[in-house]
C-alpha cells in the first residue's frame, strides 16, 4: 500500500465517508454544545429500521453514572478527526 503521507486518505477520520457512517461509529466520541462537554457516547440505539441510529446513549456527570439520550435530530455536526458529537444550539431549531 504505501506511504500516504500528511493529505493521504489511509486514516478513515480524514475522509468523505458521511454522517451516517460516523453515526455508526461514534461510540467513545465527546459529546458537546456550543463550549460546553455533555458526556461521551456509550452506545448506539437503532430505531424502527434497524440500521439506522436513532437515540445516542451519553454518559454524563462526574463519574459518568448520568445517562442521557440525544436523539440524532439534535447532532449538528459529527467531528470525527477530534471524535467530538455537536449538538444543535437550542436556539436553532426556534423561528
């Protein structure tokens, strides 16, 4: 295979694979608002059609024994190069 070097595509967090493939794979990601860490992601629930994530199950609080359950709706951005979950500004969805 070769060498791919700084730009080079072996490293799957530095590609064009989409949402739902990181939705798939964002278990240990950080999950955040705008400034603020909510947990990480300690599971995938799946929905009526059994391959698509629905719900994030999130460990919070100081020794992650809170867990919350984001639906997908909410994630605004999945950055997997820092495996960081960001949420919707609630003031977003509002109009």
């Amino acid at each position: 295979m070769g060498s791919e070097g700084e730009g080079g595509s072996s490293d799957p967090r530095r590609s064009t694979y989409g949402r739902a493939y990181w939705l798939r794979r964002c278990e240990g990601f950080f999950v955040e608002t705008s400034g603020k860490r909510i947990g990480r992601v300690a599971g995938i629930r799946y929905g009526e059609r059994s391959n698509e994530p629905a719900v994030l199950e999130v460990r919070a609080g100081i020794f992650g024994r809170k867990v919350l359950l984001i639906s997908v709706d909410d994630i605004a951005e999945i950055a997997p190069e820092s495996r960081r979950v960001i949420l919707r500004d609630p003031e977003e969805g509002r109009s």
